[in-house]
C-alpha cells in the first residue's frame, strides 16, 4: 500500500519560512519577493509514495534554482507545473516560456530553472523522480522544457486530472493502492509522449490548425471575416490566404463549407423543431434563398428535401 499524507494549507508571510516550506519538499528553492506587494504564499503540500505535488497561490515572486540549490537534491527529478490561474514566466538555461492559465510545463531538477509570477497566481507543482518517469516515458530527462498549451486537449486532460488528484484524492486519510500513482504517471507519460509527436508537425501546419479551431469555434458568427480571423490569430490577411491557398482551399469556401456540414447535422436530426431558415441563422447563414442554392450544390438536394428524405427514412426503420 502506499501512504498518502493528508494536506494542510498554510500561508508564510515571510521569506525565509517560505524557502524553507519548499525546500522541504526534495528539492530547494530560494524565493525573492517583489516591493510592490507584501509576500503572501499560500501552500499545500501532497504526498503519495514518492511523488510529491504542490499547490501554491498567492501574491506575486519569484522562485529559482541555481547550482548552490540543485547541489543540496538527494535525487533528480522531472517537475510539471499546472499553471491554474495567473501566469509563471519560466526561465529554463536561456529559454523563455511564459506559462498561460490552463498550460502544463516540464522542467528538470539538474538544470537551473526560475519562476516568476507577476501577478496574483493558483499553480500546481508535481515532482516526480526520474527512475519512477523512466518505466512509463523513456529519457524522461529528454522532455524538460516541454509545454501543453492550454487550448490542446491534452492540457484540458491533464489539468482536470491533476485538479481532481488534489482535491479529491491526496485530501483522503489513510492508504490508498499504489494504483493511483501507476495511473498518474501512464496518464504523464502518454500525455508527453503525444506532445512530443504533435510538436514534430511544422509550425505553419500547427498555425493552420489553431486557425481551423478559431473557425469552427465562430461558425455562429454570421461577421466572420478573413480580416477578423486574421486579427485574432494575429497574422496579416496576405498570410492567411497562403496559408490555405497550399492546401487549395480558399478561407471564405472553408467556412462556408464547415456551416454547411453544421446546418446539414441539425437537420439530420429527427426530433428538431427549429426550421430550417432558423438552423441557417443560428450557423451564420443569413440569406435563406442563397443558403438553400449553396445546400443543393453541394449536397445534391435542398434542404427542405434532405430533411423530408431523412425523416422519411428514420420512419421506415
């Protein structure tokens, strides 16, 4: 059985109290505090078995881990880091990540690593140690630095999971089976292995697909331009043309085409009441004579016969 070690919350105002809360838990960590606001920290430490996992919120500091603290771990160790609300700006060697709300990175307890967090922040910290890593994520030493940005599915995963880990998991007395620990770190290594995968895929075609998110996420706006789709993807209309002049389609055909697959799912629909000038509407299709001669052609029928068509055949079965 493995032991889980029932939470206590505390808040340390002070810095030293709070360095050493953190470095109690397998790794050290020296906090600086910003002069605008007085440290207020609040921290929750887990435990289950060997793997250790924090939750820290509060106002904003910083944390770092240079080569005096890395000197002092009795182990080496993957963190990953849920950043819940606010933001973390993570500095790993030379690179730069500013963690999002609901995005997951990874760092490495043998290089120098620091934390910044601006402003007011929920965070949740994992540390895991790299042999526990390596039977499920081969080099695991090799994913530092990954990140899960927080519109993948993979951080939606992992966030409600770790969030459902510390609330309703390490808060129980007792013991529990060592089975949640093996499901965890599975859950861990499949999610990086994914990421790992996914992040192979050229930036252009990683563009286009948060470009093909956006759009099928404002089909109901019947103002969906390429200027506005530009603008909040935070390219030029030039660029966005190329984008889908590669894959010969043509932005304005695209989402014509995803509202039409979307109108012609409603309509499949045997118990729908809504007519089918208001499903055009609702999936930004305005105009319902136009509506219906773009439905023909693509779909060989108008909509008024495809809706009978399906009913009818709904009937016989």
């Amino acid at each position: 059985m493995t032991t889980l070690a029932t939470a206590t919350r505390r808040t340390y105002v002070d810095r030293e109290s709070l360095n050493h809360a953190l470095s109690s838990d397998l790794v050290g960590w020296t906090v600086s505090e910003t002069r605008e606001v007085p440290l207020l920290t609040h921290v929750v430490p887990h435990r289950l078995g060997d793997i250790r996992l924090i939750e820290l919120s509060g106002n904003p500091l910083g944390a770092m881990r240079g080569p005096a603290e890395i000197s002092g771990d009795g182990d080496s160790y993957l963190g990953v880091l849920y950043q819940r609300s606010g933001s973390t700006l993570c500095t790993i060697d030379d690179d730069r990540v500013l963690v999002a709300p609901g995005e997951i990175c990874v760092w490495h307890s043998e290089r120098p690593v620091s934390f910044e967090m601006p402003e007011e922040f929920d965070k949740l910290c994992m540390i895991v140690p790299i042999a526990r890593f390596e039977s499920v994520l081969y080099n695991a030493e090799t994913y530092a630095g990954l990140r899960l940005p927080a519109d993948s599915n993979l951080a939606t995963l992992l966030g409600s999971y770790l969030s459902t880990l510390t609330t309703s998991v390490m808060t129980r007395n007792g013991d529990t089976s060592s089975d949640a620990v093996d499901v965890t770190l599975e859950l861990l290594g499949a999610a990086f292995r994914a990421q790992r995968r996914s992040s192979a895929i050229s930036p252009r075609d990683q563009l286009f697909a948060r470009i093909s998110r956006y759009i099928e996420s404002h089909l109901e706006d019947a103002h969906l331009s390429p200027t506005k789709i530009a603008d909040e993807n935070g390219i030029s209309v030039r660029y966005l043309y190329t984008l889908f002049s590669a894959r010969d389609l043509t932005v304005s055909g695209w989402v014509q085409q995803r509202r039409l697959l979307r109108c012609r799912a409603d309509l499949d629909a045997a118990d729908s009441t809504a007519s089918i000038t208001e499903i055009a509407h609702r999936w930004g299709l305005n105009d319902s004579a136009h509506f219906s001669r773009l439905f023909k052609a693509s779909f060989g029928m108008s909509p008024t016969h495809y809706r009978s068509s399906r009913r009818l055949g709904a009937f016989e079965e």
